[in-house]
C-alpha cells in the first residue's frame, strides 16, 4: 500500500513537470510567432515548428534534474496540509526556484555582471516552468498526494 502511494505522489509529480514544460513550449513558440511578424520579409514557418522542439529538448537538461533533486523530494516529504501546497505560495515559490536555477547556470541577473541583457526571455521562461509547475503539483495535490 505504501508502494502505491509514493507511485501516485511520483506521477503527480510527472504530471505537473510535463504542464510546466508545456507552458514554456507555448511562451517559447509565442515569442517565435512575434518575432516572424516583426520581419515580415523573413518568414520561416518551419521556424514555429523546430523552434518549441529545440527548445523542448534543451529545457530538459535542466527540468529532469531539478524534478529528481527538488520536486519530488518536495512531493513527498512535505506534508499535504503544509502552507507550501497553497497554490500562491507554491507558484511564487517555484517562480522564484526557476529563476534562481537560470541565474545559476547563467552566472548572474540579465544586464548584471557580463549577462546580456537579451538573454531576458530565459529567466522569463524558467519563471514559468517553475511557476506553473508548481501551481499544478499545488492544485492537484488532493488527487495525487495522500492527507498526513
């Protein structure tokens, strides 16, 4: 029975990365839309299709790991009637945990430090996989995560 519900907790835990990385997926190809509607005379439109894909693969190596190292600890150590469940909390929380996670492989805030100051849409982007992610696991702690 036990067994059960750490499977329950780590496929709650799945379900909210895979709604994290899909946000960014869309905010990746929003930006790609808008930048092909800046340069009318250089539209690709494959460029909305490879774009999301590269993306998606590069933001892997770094939503994996902190999934393994901090999500799913978090998921199952912290107990269903914490304070961090609430989803205000939990969102703002994993927002600031992106940005942090991009500020360290970065090496800094943009325009601070040598940090192009175009590098912007990363820190926005791991904002909201982190933001997002955590909101899902928050408001759908009661299907995955047992009451303690």
């Amino acid at each position: 029975m036990v067994t059960r519900g750490i499977a329950k907790q780590l496929a709650g835990a799945a379900v909210a990365v895979v709604v994290g990385w899909l946000a960014a997926l869309v905010f990746i190809e929003l930006l790609t839309a808008l930048e092909l509607l800046q340069q009318p005379h250089y539209i690709v439109p494959e460029a909305l299709l490879v774009t999301p894909i590269e993306f998606g693969l590069y933001m892997s190596f770094f939503i994996v790991p902190v999934w393994v190292l901090v999500l799913v600890p978090l998921y199952l150590f912290v107990p269903a009637g914490s304070v961090l469940w609430r989803w205000p909390v939990c969102t703002l929380c994993g927002g600031v945990a992106g940005v942090f996670v991009m500020a360290l492989w970065v090496g800094g805030l943009p325009g601070v430090r040598g940090v192009a100051s175009e590098a912007w849409y990363l820190y926005v982007m791991a904002a909201i996989v982190g933001g997002v992610t955590c909101m899902t696991a928050a408001l759908m702690k009661r299907r995955f995560k047992q009451a303690i």
